[in-house]
C-alpha cells in the first residue's frame, strides 16, 4: 500500500517536502476552519443566552405588574372593609400563592406544565374576583398530555390570556357570560396550547392594545422564538377567528405549538 502510493506521489512528478508541506497546510486550514466555527457556534450560544436572560427579566417584570398588584391589593382591601373577611382571606391566600410561583419560576428556562397551569389559574382567579365574575373560565388537558412530566417556557400563556381577558371579555356590550376555554392537547409529537373566547372580535392580535399588554405580548413571543432557535422546537403561534353555523363570527382561538418536551427527554440546546 505505502509503496503503491509512493509511486503515485513520484508519478505526479512531487517531491516528499512538497507533498508533506501541502498535507500539513491542509490539515492547519482544517482546524482553523474547525475553530472558527466552534467560536461562531459558541457566539450565537452566548448571545442567544444573553437575550434569553434579557427576556426573562423582562417578562418577569411584565408579570409584576404593578396595576395589577395595585388593584389586587386594593380589592383585599375593599373585602376587608366590607367585612367579607373569608372573601378577603381567599383573595389574600391566592395573591400571594401567585406571588410564590411567580417569583419561583423566574429564570428558569423550563417549568412542569402543571406549574405553569397553577400559576395561570391563580390568575384567572383573581381578576375572576376582581371583575366580579363578569367571565367564566375551564382548562382541559387531553389524557394523552401528562402535565407534571410535560415541560414548557414559563411566563409565555399569561401574557396572552391577560389580553383574552382584559381587551375581549371585559369589553363586551354584555357584563356576564364571558368565557375562556384553555385547552391542552397533542398531535403527534406536537404539544398545542389553544385559548378560545366569545369576546368582542379583533382583526389583529394587538388592536386597539395598551402599551403594557403589547409589552408582555411581544416578551411572551420573543421569549418563544429565542428558545425555538436555542433547542429546536419549531414553535409558532397562530390567531384566528372563530364562527357559527351561519359563519358569523362568534369568538377567537389563539393557538400556541411547540415540539412536546417531556422532563425525562431534557432538551439539550444545539
């Protein structure tokens, strides 16, 4: 073999120094090229975890509202006042189990799906009370969705059932029968998210938004965008319309999907 290709370097007419000089400028170009992409790669890593860590700060300061907080504590004020102190004490007793997990799941890049489901209906909770039950609300979770195995971002549903709430439900010519429906399923290896409501119709996801909802909206979309990128989730989030029989519009779905992570398969970034 070694003489075999020794006649094929004499043949082509190369010296030994010429083709070992080559051989080593090839092998040096190799890993120079193999260096810069590991440091490109490394890069992107870094940068991605930066704008992950910006987001999560972000999203975290979104969820501490201080409206919200303000009127929280203002309507537990109010109960106290009216003397409807088993009001007031459940009031109290879901602020702060909210305020626990709230500043529990911060920056964490993965949360239990039922974490995230028990802080959400903490909060649906509570603007129940405080909008004195002016909409209904149900969470069903197909059998096939194990929700303490199930792993999702955290801080990405509440921003968008906060807009649900604020900008459709409590808008209704009508001040009772508002209804939100959280539905949890999978299709195939996809892990759907859908929220329906019979509120007012919008044509754009963000009409007609104040500023903060618009805030945490885009936090929630970003924070979703940058952890598709960093772990390969193919997430997306799609809004739509909804109408009866005689295609008269009659309430709006706003479906978020990604890849189902489940917490024995951790994702690993790429």
């Amino acid at each position: 073999m070694v003489q075999h290709f020794n006649e094929i370097v004499f043949a082509a007419g190369w010296p030994y120094w010429l083709f070992f000089l080559l051989s080593l400028l090839a092998i040096v170009i190799f890993f120079i090229q193999r260096e810069k992409r590991i440091k490109r790669a490394s890069a992107k890593e870094i940068t991605i975890q930066h704008t992950l860590i910006n987001l999560e700060l972000h999203a975290f300061q979104a969820h501490m509202d201080p409206h919200f907080i303000f009127n929280s504590l203002n309507a537990i004020h109010h109960y106290i006042l009216t003397t409807s102190t088993d009001m007031a004490s459940l009031y109290l007793t879901r602020f702060a189990r909210l305020m626990r997990l709230m500043i529990s799941n911060f920056n964490k890049e993965w949360v239990t799906l039922q974490e995230d489901l028990e802080a959400l209906e903490l909060y649906i909770q509570l603007e129940q009370l405080r909008f004195d039950q002016q909409f209904s609300y149900q969470v069903r979770i197909v059998h096939d969705v194990n929700s303490n195995s199930t792993l999702i971002p955290p801080l990405i549903i509440q921003p968008y059932v906060q807009y649900v709430i604020w900008h459709r439900l409590l808008m209704r010519p009508e001040k009772t029968g508002g209804r939100l429906v959280v539905h949890i399923g999978k299709d195939h290896n996809r892990l759907y998210i859908q929220l329906e409501d019979n509120g007012i119709q919008a044509s754009e996801l963000l009409d007609d938004i104040g500023e903060r909802q618009a805030a945490g909206i885009d936090i929630a979309a970003e924070r979703l965008y940058m952890m598709s990128e960093k772990y390969q989730m193919k997430a997306g989030i799609h809004a739509q319309q909804l109408f009866d029989e005689t295609r008269r519009p009659n309430g709006n779905r706003l479906t978020i999907s990604m890849e189902h992570m489940l917490s024995r398969h951790m994702p690993v970034a790429v």
